[in-house]
C-alpha cells in the first residue's frame, strides 16, 4: 500500500503543477476585474485588491446584456438545429444498410478539413445575397454548417456500438425506423449528446470572426464582438475588460462543470471501434 501510495505522489504533484498554470489566469482576470485603472498600472499583479463592483456596472452600461441576449439566441438556436440535423443524419448511416453510407460519410467527416477562413467572401456575398447580412439569422448558416461535421462524426461512432438486438426487436413488434430513432435510439445516445451541445455551445458562444465579417450594428453585436468596445484609440480599460470577460466565461463555466461527465462518456463512446 505504501509502494503505491509512492507512486502517485508524482502524479499529484503534475496534477497540482497544472492546476496552477491552468488556474491562476482565472483567478487573475477575476481578481482583476474588482480593480480600479489606477490599481491596475500601480501594481498589475497583485492578488489582494479591495472588493468594487464598479467594473461590471461600467460593463452592462457599455451593453454586456445585449451582447449576452444576442449571443445566447444566436448560441442555442444553432446548437439545437445541429443537434437535429447530426441525429437525423448518424442515425441512417450508422444503422441502416445502403449502398454509398460509406461515402456519405467520409463526404460529411472532410468538412472537418475545410479551412473556415477560406469561406469568408463567399459567405459574406451569399449573406449579402440574401438579405440576411448585418442580422442575426446571418450567423445561423456558418455556425450550424461547420459544426455538423465534428457532430455527425460523434454520433455516428456512438450509434455504431449500440447492439442491434435493440432495433430487431423493436422491429418484430412493429416500429417504425422513425419510431425506433425517437423512442429507442435518441435516449440511448444522451451522452453523445451532450457532448455535441457542450462542444459547440462553447464553439458558437466564443465565435468571433463571422460575427466580425456579418454584424455591424452595435444592436446585433454578440459577445465577442462586443468587447472591442473595452478597447480605446490609445489604451485600454483592462479591469472594465476583465469583468466582462468574467461575465462571459461564466456560462461556459456552468455548462461544463455540470455536464463534464457525459463530455467523457460521449468522447469515448465508438472509441474501441
């Protein structure tokens, strides 16, 4: 017992030195944010700073809220499409025989090696096309199309590894592949699920280049894109910066910690085929 308690103490000990190196930025734009600008320059890392919560006022009178109103529409309409979307698509192809499923699926895992940079112009002249530019909906295209590769990968794997004894069954008593997809498989693929909603949630509401080339108005502005407001012509209000950040990470924050055990199963779910 003391051999392998001795074993351990070097994995503690990284477990720690990561904690630290992964920590402290946190604990920094915290700590930060209660800081005036004149605390900020007299001493930028101090750790011990009197409580003020004039930074998050100054931050929600600069429009935090609206940006936290247009990125969380933005953010769950779009995860909820790609969660539909990548469902109704693994699930015939990880569980229905037919000709070209293979093709089909290499065809939507390559989207994984499109380079989002390069669909920039096009993009915005199809946005501009449509009439949808400097709008919300204009944001909904992009996110949903280069997040349905990754999940119908995620999907498809899962589905992969569930026993087919389940369906035939379901078969014998007369169900519908329709019925057997929201009865039988969707409530069996709840932690790949997960995984597909934490994953993109974090992607969508961290977003920051589409929401630079589609948006311009300050009203339609999310949140990333509404942090440039923090930023002046020669200086910036890194404390005011660092209560909006804090305020932003916080969902994110939420989201994880309580679903980080499904993130786990729905990762290695498919992963010993």
């Amino acid at each position: 017992m003391a051999l392998k308690t001795f074993k351990t103490i070097p994995l503690y000990i990284l477990s720690l030195i990561l904690l630290i190196f992964t920590g402290y930025p946190f604990l920094y734009m915290v700590l930060t944010s209660f800081k005036t600008q004149e605390m900020f320059f007299m001493d930028p890392f101090s750790l011990f700073v009197p409580v003020q919560f004039g930074n998050y006022v100054m931050a929600f009178e600069k429009g935090l809220t609206s940006y936290f109103v247009n990125s969380f529409y933005v953010t769950a309409l779009s995860v909820m499409l790609i969660v539909l979307f990548a469902a109704l698509a693994s699930y015939p192809l990880s569980r229905i025989r037919f000709r070209m499923s293979k093709v089909l699926f290499m065809l939507f895992v390559s989207g994984m090696m499109l380079p989002i940079h390069s669909t920039l112009i096009p993009i915005f002249k199809l946005t501009q096309d449509m009439g949808m530019y400097d709008s919300l909906m204009a944001l909904l295209g992009p996110y949903i199309a280069f997040s349905l590769p990754i999940s119908i990968f995620i999907l498809t794997q899962f589905m992969s590894e569930l026993p087919r004894e389940i369906e035939e069954a379901a078969e014998i008593d007369g169900c519908t592949h329709a019925r057997i997809f929201w009865n039988i498989i969707l409530p069996m693929i709840v932690p790949a699920l997960s995984t597909i909603v934490i994953y993109n949630f974090i992607h969508i509401w961290t977003e920051f280049i589409f929401a630079l080339v589609l948006i311009t108005s300050p009203e339609n502005m999310t949140l990333p894109l509404g942090m440039q407001k923090y930023y002046g012509e020669l200086t910036v209000n890194v404390p005011a910066l660092m209560a909006a950040l804090t305020m932003a990470s916080l969902p994110i924050l939420l989201v994880y910690f309580f679903a980080q055990e499904k993130i786990v199963k729905g990762l290695t779910g498919g992963a010993v085929k």
